[in-house]
C-alpha cells in the first residue's frame, strides 16, 4: 500500500504546523495532543460550543473569556491555552476544528501511524475496536489510529477507509450490488 501522504494546507495548516513545532521545541507534544484531542471532542459534542466557534459575530472577548475558562476546567497546558488564545485574537477560531484535526495528522506522521476511519451499523466494542486495529496494522505494515464512527443506514458490516483505500462490506452494499444484479438479469 503506498504510504497516506499528508495533507494539511491554508490556514489550519500553517496553525497546526505552528503548533506542531512549538510542541515539540517545548517537549509537550503528548500533553498539547491531549489537549487538542480533548478540545476537538468537546467541539464536537456541543453545539453552543460549535456556535461559539463558528459564529462571526461573537465578539473576541467573549470568545476569549468563554474558551479559556473552559480550558481551565478541563486543566488544559499554558501552550494549549496561549495557542487557542492566539487563535481567537487573530480571528481564526472558525477554522478551530480543522486545525485540530491537522494537528493530529502531524501527530501522526510524527509517531509513524497511519489515520483511518471505520464506520459501523453499531458501535464497536473497545475488543472490535482492538481485534481490526490489530488486522490493519499486519494488513498495511505500521501503526493504525482508527476514527470509530456509527452510520445506522449500513444496516451491518463495515466500511473502512486508510488513505486512499476502502473496504466496503455492508450489507446496505451488498444490498445494492444484488439490485443491479437483478435488473441485469431481466
């Protein structure tokens, strides 16, 4: 399998890379990746929080005032807290989520794993989760961080993504191939 290239570019790219390096200058980058991790799943699970950060006419302060207590709460490190403040006061924080999601693919590279996304009918068990790690890693021959996500409309199987690779064994795919079989046939 040809290695996952990296691409994180504009504006969440040249953060990210920022805060990449300075992570590691700093040697912080396990606790700056917590951080991040922590972050981008709170973003994602609020929707005051995603309004928040997407909405243009919040003003700095406020922005400002509501992320760093939060940070604070979740004891978040003085890297993590000056980077998103540095975000905010340049006006940035709408492009927050892919930053993050760029940092992790530094993260990434930086620990010679390779990102994948596998989606399930159901979630998958912490023992799932594990077992198909553990097929991939022999499978493309390094390291795997699977992105586990739940689409019901598969109705069973899985679909699972590494780079530019997909699998696909749905029983929602399978469904489809056997229609077209069937208007072949007649």
């Amino acid at each position: 399998m040809v290695a996952e290239t990296m691409i994180v570019s504009g504006i969440a790219g040249r953060y990210a890379n920022a805060l990449f390096d300075l992570a590691r200058d700093e040697s912080a980058l396990d606790a700056v990746a917590g951080d991040i991790a922590s972050l981008g799943r709170m973003i994602a699970a609020s929707d005051d929080l995603k309004r928040l950060v997407k909405s243009p006419v919040i003003r700095r302060a406020a922005q400002a005032s509501a992320l760093d207590a939060l940070m604070e709460q979740a004891e978040m490190s003085g890297l993590t807290r000056k980077f998103i403040g540095l975000v905010v006061q340049n006006r940035r924080l709408f492009a927050l989520p892919d930053m993050i999601r760029g940092f992790a693919q530094f993260m990434a590279h930086h620990r010679g794993e390779i990102a994948g996304e596998v989606i399930s009918a159901h979630p998958l068990s912490a023992a799932q989760l594990a077992a198909l790690t553990a097929q991939l890693k022999a499978a493309v021959g390094s390291d795997v961080q699977l992105d586990a996500k739940v689409d019901a409309s598969l109705l069973g199987g899985l679909v699972v993504k590494i780079g530019s690779r997909m699998i696909d064994s749905s029983l929602r795919t399978k469904l489809q191939n056997l229609k077209f079989a069937m208007k072949g046939a007649g």
